[in-house]
C-alpha cells in the first residue's frame, strides 16, 4: 500500500490582507502534486454553531427546510407580483393605470409606462420566481416600489388601511398607505443584495447580473 505525505499550512494575516486562504496539500506518491485552497471564511462558516431549539424535535423540521428558506420568500414573492401584474397584462388593465394615476403624475406617454409598470409586474415576477435574473428583476421592482411609495402614496401616511388613508378626499394620488409598497421594496431588495439561492436558475446554469 502507498503512503501518502499530507502537508498543511495555514497561512492567515489579519492585518494585511482580507480573505487570506488556507491552503491544503496532498501529495500522493508517484503522482503530481495536487493543491486544494480553502477559504478561511468557508473555515469560519463551518464552525459557526446554530441556537439549539428549545423543543430539540423541531430541529428535524428546521434542518431540512433552512437552506431553502431565502427561496421560499422568493417564490412567494415572485407570484405575488406576477398576479398584480396580470390584468394589467391580458384583461387590459394598463388603459385605467395610464388614465389614472400614470396620468396624474403628468408622466409623458403614459400607456408606455403603462407596459412598462405590466412588465416589470409580471414579468419580473415571473423572473424572481424561477430566480432568473433575479437581481435586475428585484432591482426594477425596487424602482417601481419607490416611485408608489414616494409620489403616489405618501401623502396618505403609512398605514395601509388607515380611516385617513382611505376616506374620500385623500391626499395621495391613489387611496391607501405605502406600508405594503415599502415591505415588498425592501423584500426586493433582499434579492438584490442575496441573488436567486440555492434552488435557482442562476444557480443552475453559473450565471447572473
């Protein structure tokens, strides 16, 4: 039987470099050597210890299903946009978005933002569902989000059914707080920040913005 010689060094300066690497060597006799760098941070992470629950049985549920749950929001929110996004798109709600408040906002070419707005809706909703590219489309929503929050709804305050927000004669453009606008903006933001995850098409084929 061969022997092997494994050689370890481990090389950190904290106060030099950042994501200084650990490198590892194997050197199996009579073959070339073969280097496999580890990241310290990867390290780290393998070390980090997680709460232990207080009722230890729901650790069987909580492992399984903790990577996935980053993908869970994402789905969620993906097909909450896309069913906003629907009428505008095929029962021809984009022509009340222009006349309405795309209109009084004094946008020029309103039917054109119109699709736009139905695009990123539905769209981009499909795209966040399926974590294709998943941070541009997150990014446009963040976008859209803003513009309701900031011209549309602020005026309102921020609860969305608040007795002032929804009485006729409100102040905003359209009725309601931007409470809602706000939580999604800052979901969208998540996945601007974390990317599709691990159950994603970015993650399935290497790629993403």
């Amino acid at each position: 039987m061969s022997r092997h010689a494994i050689e370890i060094f481990f090389h950190r300066d904290y106060h030099q470099q950042l994501g200084a690497a650990n490198h590892v060597t194997w050197r199996p006799s009579g073959r070339a050597d073969r280097r496999i760098e580890i990241r310290e941070d990867q390290l780290d992470n393998q070390n980090d210890e997680q709460p232990v629950p207080y009722i230890k049985a729901l650790q069987a549920l909580y492992g399984p299903l903790q990577p996935y749950s980053l993908t869970i929001i994402r789905v969620c929110l993906g097909v909450y946009l896309m069913r906003h996004g629907y009428p505008k798109v095929f029962e021809g709600g984009t022509a009340g978005l222009a006349a309405g408040p795309l209109t009084k906002l004094g946008l020029p070419s309103p039917m054109v933002w119109a699709y736009l707005v139905a695009a990123v809706e539905f769209g981009g909703g499909l795209l966040i569902t399926l974590g294709l590219l998943t941070r541009l489309a997150a990014a446009a929503a963040i976008v859209e989000f803003a513009v309701i929050v900031l011209t549309l709804k602020f005026a309102n305050g921020f609860f969305a059914f608040a007795p002032k927000a929804i009485q006729p004669g409100f102040a905003g453009v359209i009725p309601g707080g931007f409470e809602l606008e706000l939580l999604l903006g800052l979901l969208c933001l998540v996945f601007v920040i974390a990317g599709g995850g691990r159950v994603s098409v970015d993650r399935a084929i290497g790629r993403e913005i």
